[in-house]
C-alpha cells in the first residue's frame, strides 16, 4: 500500500487528524430485477456494533450505502430503478448511487438520478471526509470514460477541499481496465486527484472483491450482490484507521479482509511536473523536446532514489530521459521524433521509477507542422457524444454538458452558444432557418441561427436519438420507447407512435413516405410518415439469432440505413439485417457490422466493420472495396461529402477514403486516443470532428 511505501521517507507520521469512528457499506452489481439481490440486502442495516472479525476489531452500525453501479440490468426503464430503490426500502440508510454500464447502455439513468437529486457525478460531506461519485459509464455505449467535462468539474471540486480532508472516490469501472480507450484517460483522472489526499478508490464491475494499488493510490472492488460469492462490502474508519472488509452471503459477518492501512494526512504522492511540453502546447518541429522535475510532496521531506526517467508518446513512442539531482528533486530531460506521427493531437507520459515505484504526469500535445491539415482547433471544455451539423458558414456543436454551439466554419470563432440543461447526445438538426437540439431532460428546443429560442417541446424521457426533418416535420425517437413527429415551424406534435417497448436511441432514416428505426425491444420497425402508424415490425439478426439476452443485442443504437428499396440495419451482436423496405421480409444478414451509411448517390452502403475496415457493398450486399481505417466497432456511420468518405476510429483516427475505388486519401489524430464516438461532418471544406478530450477539430479537405 502506498502509506507502507512511502514510510522510509515519508515526513508525517501514519496517521491523520482525528476523523470521527464511522461505517458505511459499499454495494456493487445489484443488477435489478435480480433476486438474490434483493435477498441479500435484507440484513440491512445489521446489527448496532458490527463484528469485523477479518480483523478482530468492531465497528460501528454504517451510516450510509454507496452503491458503485450496475444497479440494473438493462438500465432504469420498465420499473427496474424503482425496483432496485425497492431494495433498501426497509434500511433506514441513505444511498449514493452512481450508474455502471448496464445502467447507462439500453436506457441511460441519468434521468434516474437528477431526479434523486443528484446527477451522473456529484460530491458531499460526511464525517470530516469529502465523497466523490464519479460516472465512468458512458452514456448510452457499454465503454468507460471520463468526458472532458467530468474531469474539468473534478479539479474543481477538489479546490474547495482542503489538503489534510481524506477523500473517498466511488465510481463504477476499476482504473487502467482495457476497455478505456487508452492509458491517459486513466492518466487524466489520476493526476486531477494527486495534490488531494485520496485514501480509497471504490469500482465495481468485475463482481469481484479485491484490492489494487493503482499507480499509488488504493482501490477495491466491490463484488457483486448475486452469485456464489454474493455479498456486501463494510468500510470503517475507527481510531483513524481504515479497514474494509467483504461479507459473503453466507458468512456471519464481515470476514474477508480486503485491506487495512492508516488514514495519511495528506497526499505523499510527489510533485511531478511537466514543463515542456506544456499541457495542450502546439508542436510545429519533427522533433519535440521533452523536460520535466520531480521534488517531494509537500507532506514529505525527501524522496527515494530514482533510477531511471522515461517517456511514451501514445503508448507506441517510447524513450529513456536523462536525470539529474537538483535541490532535492530530480530534472529528467531528451528528445523525441515525431516525424512518425499523423498530425493532430496526442499524449506523452513521463514516468520517474524508483525502487519499483512509478510516479507519472500526461500532458496532451497538438503536432501541428508548417502546411498541416489542421485548419483550427477549439476548446469547449465537454466531451460529444454528437456528430457536428454543417450549414450556412457555420458548424453547430452539441456535448454532454448541455451546450449548444454556433461556430464559424472558416475559425472556429464562437458566435453563440446555450445551455440547455442536460447532455445532448443527438446531432443538431438544421432545418432551413432554425436549428434543433434535444438533450437528456427530453427537451427538444429550436433555435434561430442567431441563438434566440423559438419553441421547446418536452417529450416523455430523455431524447437521444438524433431528430431528422421530412416534409417539415421533425421526427425522433425517445427513451420512453415512443417515436415523435413535431410540426417544424411551431414544435407542435402531429404524431406520437407508441409501439416501441423499450428506449430508442437509433437516428431514423427516412425514404419515400416511411420512417425507419431501431429500437432496444429487439426490433426494427417502419411507420408512416404522413401520421405514425406502424406499416410492419421485424426482429433485428442479433435477437433472432442469439440464444439468450435478446435484449443485449438490439437494433438499438445504430441509425438503419435505405438503399434500393431494402433495409440495413446494424444491431449490437454486430450483425446487420438486410430488409426489403415495403414489406419488412428478411432478405440477408452480413456479420461484423458495427453501423452503416449511404453512398451520397443512394445506391451503396458504407460499412464500418468489426475488423477495422471500411467497406462499400451494393444494394445486394456484395463488396464494392475495403479500406483498412483501422475502425471499431462504434455505432456511428460513415459519411460521404463530395466523392469522399469520412470516418473516424474510436480512438480519434481520422480517416478519408476515396468513395470511387476506397484509397485512403489521408488521416489525422482528432484525439489523444480518447474516444470518438460522433461520425465525421463536412463542408467540402473541412472535416469536422468531436472528441472526449473536449475539442472540435477542423480538418482541412483538398
């Protein structure tokens, strides 16, 4: 453990100023409406002193629950939040929830939690401790992250807590799991935490109970409430000292030791710096010069031998720096080239190692040569889930902080945004003279080009799924399984179609009269566009096929696509059902599908494949080409603009493909391989890119 690593040099004795004796429980992976979960959960709040017999002590009764995620099965929706809020209805104890992946996947819970009071990501106070529930599930995608905007609210958060206050994290995926895009969105998230004086990090996810020290700070897991290990994890504080402890369902009491230390006072982690590059800096050479210190932690007088200093850009370039000692501290400087890189943006990470002992800081840097393709670069401070709308000189931009923006194509100069009051993960609509956003309140508002609000209309769940316009009605569908049709001009309803029985998150498509979507009860479906009502309904590939956890494997998130009278419609099992358009029949499947786009002459469909290519196929399902754009399999399409197919990896490779004969034209790195998760917009002009870093890139299109 950290404070047992630290003891040979470490200036402040093992123990902090007197916190107040206190338990509290952390429960992980209820999935609700399971059973045995709700089982195990009847001996709350248990007895007034609790026995710890892991480690020969008592406790006292716990206070409060966190509960680090996966609290359903398939997220809020049908009454299962409210049957896992049923669970504790008897204890007498608050809960602190954050979401896991399958709370936030089918039907995000965010809605769940505002209306607790809450939200995705929040802190309080109890006991002379300062508790931080972060949200690593992404919103409605099965992978982990922490968007730009989480991490910027975090530092901000920790500037009002001061220095000696122990610190609690909570929060649903173990840090440094592979199904983070890459090492520094655990980086990011580390070096917010390091001046505060962290003792415990609290994940779930694996339905494990386990303890990790994670790059110097301590963390658990919190097992699972079912299963043959079910149980429920105790954390007790008493005689300022931490202990936590697993108590299996059969078991009397908590007898697994997961980890015992004192409480520090404050963070012993040191100060590493970086001082070339600087944090966002513009690289303009092939070679970048890299320096960085070390000195103690202000809680320490010194610090242990270091033995070597190194680097790696993006996790592929790596290198040794040469050390010095100076004034109780260690310089570490060299060189690295980067002739090799794509321009764009990307990380480096230092690391000064000692006695088996790392200490590190990431930085993001833009390699942005004389005659790059960059042609501007902005900050927004929020990730975007939502791929940019283009129109008029001007590119709108939608995050998952609620923003709407208005940039210049030409700059990037913000002309004007609005807070809307909640993510917005669906693409803007440009509908002639107004553009339309919906966010996670199911508010669906329109806007003139100049900002000013025309008309709000609120639907019954959150709005996820991107509003398209056909014969002057805005149609999309809705986290209450309902889809919508508004009168453009007023935001007036004309239609609701309620024969959806779970969230819909797909971008319809719409084709000669007729609205297509996918829905997470299964199916794909087509209704009239003149007034909603339902023309057929069929099973996507992957619940027809699947043996078991139908639901999993839903048409649910990729927008279906209409080419030449048939259906192609990509589901989660990555299988893409082919549908003859009028009747519903099942024509075809292709396997290793992730989503689908049109050619812009309606003939071809553009495939992004599970095997990293883009594929073009005919209207019959044949391949046309193959491009090796090294893709994931991330539910957003590709898009065509002026013979050119644009594409983008999860992890910001930025893709052009000759739409002809599937050359790829070039690339560029949108992101410091964090996630992309918005198909790429053009102009002709530019490419126009969102990123989980927080920026919108312009790339400039020959």
């Amino acid at each position: 453990m950290l404070i047992a690593a630290f003891a040979a040099f470490a200036a402040v004795q093992a123990g902090a100023a007197p916190v107040p004796d206190f338990t509290f429980l952390q429960v992980s992976d209820l999935h609700a409406p399971m059973a045995q979960s709700r089982e195990t959960l009847t001996r709350l709040p248990g007895p007034d002193v609790v026995e710890l017999s892991a480690f020969g002590t008592t406790s006292p009764k716990p206070s409060f629950v966190l509960a680090t995620g996966d609290l359903t099965e398939f997220g809020g929706g049908s009454g299962w939040f409210a049957e896992y809020q049923s669970y504790f209805k008897d204890s007498g104890l608050p809960v602190y929830n954050v979401l896991g992946n399958h709370d936030n996947t089918w039907h995000a819970g965010i809605r769940d939690l505002r209306n607790q009071g809450t939200a995705g990501y929040y802190s309080f106070d109890r006991n002379g401790c300062h508790f931080v529930a972060l949200m690593s599930a992404t919103t409605q995608d099965p992978r982990p992250s922490f968007g730009e905007e989480q991490i910027a609210w975090l530092a901000e958060d920790l500037k009002k807590v001061g220095p000696n206050t122990p610190v609690f994290m909570f929060f649903h995926h173990p840090v440094g799991g592979s199904e983070f895009a890459s090492l520094y969105d655990r980086d990011r998230l580390l070096d917010t935490l390091r001046a505060s004086n962290v003792v415990l990090m609290m994940t779930g996810h694996s339905h494990g109970s386990r303890y990790d020290d994670v790059a110097g700070i301590d963390q658990i897991q919190g097992g699972s409430t079912f299963g043959g290990n079910a149980g429920i994890t105790f954390v007790s504080v008493k005689d300022n000292t931490l202990r936590v402890a697993y108590q299996r369902h059969v078991d009397p009491n908590p007898s697994q030791k997961v980890f015992e230390k004192p409480l520090q006072e404050a963070s012993l982690y040191p100060n590493v710096r970086l001082l070339s590059p600087r944090h966002r800096q513009t690289i303009t050479k092939p070679q970048m010069s890299i320096k960085a210190s070390l000195l103690p932690a202000a809680s320490a007088k010194k610090l242990p031998p270091i033995q070597k200093a190194s680097f790696t850009v993006d996790g592929e370039v790596n290198g040794d720096l040469t050390i010095t000692a100076d004034s109780g501290g260690y310089d570490a400087e060299g060189q690295v080239q980067l002739a090799g890189l794509l321009p764009g943006s990307h990380y480096l990470r230092v690391t000064f190692t000692a006695e088996g002992r790392e200490f590190t800081r990431s930085c993001q840097f833009y390699l942005d040569a004389p005659g790059s393709r960059t042609g501007w670069r902005k900050y927004i401070a929020a990730s975007s889930k939502a791929a940019p709308a283009v129109a008029g000189g001007r590119v709108y931009i939608a995050d998952n902080a609620g923003y709407l923006r208005a940039l210049e194509t030409s700059r990037g100069n913000e002309l004007w945004s609005v807070q809307t009051g909640a993510e917005i993960l669906a693409e803007p609509l440009v509908a002639g003279d107004r553009v339309i956003a919906a966010n996670g309140l199911g508010k669906v508002l329109a806007f003139s080009t100049a900002g000013k609000k025309l008309w709000e209309f609120t639907a019954g769940d959150a709005v996820y799924s991107s509003p398209v316009l056909a014969d002057g009605k805005v149609v999309f569908g809705c986290n209450d399984g309902k889809l919508y049709a508004l009168d453009a001009a007023t935001g007036a309803k004309l239609w609701t179609n309620e024969d959806g029985e779970y969230s819909i998150e797909s971008k319809p498509f719409v084709s000669n009269g007729k609205v297509y979507y996918g829905c997470w009860d299964q199916y794909v479906r087509c209704v009239n566009l003149s007034d909603g009502s339902l023309v057929w309904k069929v099973l996507g590939e992957g619940p027809r096929v699947e043996k078991a956890a139908k639901r999993y494997y839903s048409p649910g998130d990729a927008m279906p696509v209409v080419v030449d009278n048939k259906v192609f419609a990509a589901d989660r099992s990555y299988r893409m059902i082919i549908l003859d358009a009028a009747t519903g029949e099942r024509i075809n499947a292709l396997s290793g599908v992730a989503a689908a786009g049109p050619s812009a002459d309606g003939k071809s469909v553009y495939l992004r494949k599970t095997t990293g290519d883009l594929v073009k196929i005919n209207s019959q399902g044949e391949a046309i080409w193959s491009a090796p754009a090294e893709l994931n399999a991330i539910p957003t399409a590709p898009a065509e603009k002026d013979g050119v197919v644009f594409v983008a990896s999860a992890r910001g490779k930025v893709s052009a493909v000759n739409a002809a004969d599937g050359k790829i034209l070039w690339q560029y790195q949108a992101s410091p391989q964090l996630f992309v998760m918005s198909s790429v917009a053009s102009d002709g002009k530019n490419a126009y890119v969102t990123a989980f870093d927080g920026t919108v890139s312009a790339i400039k299109v020959p």
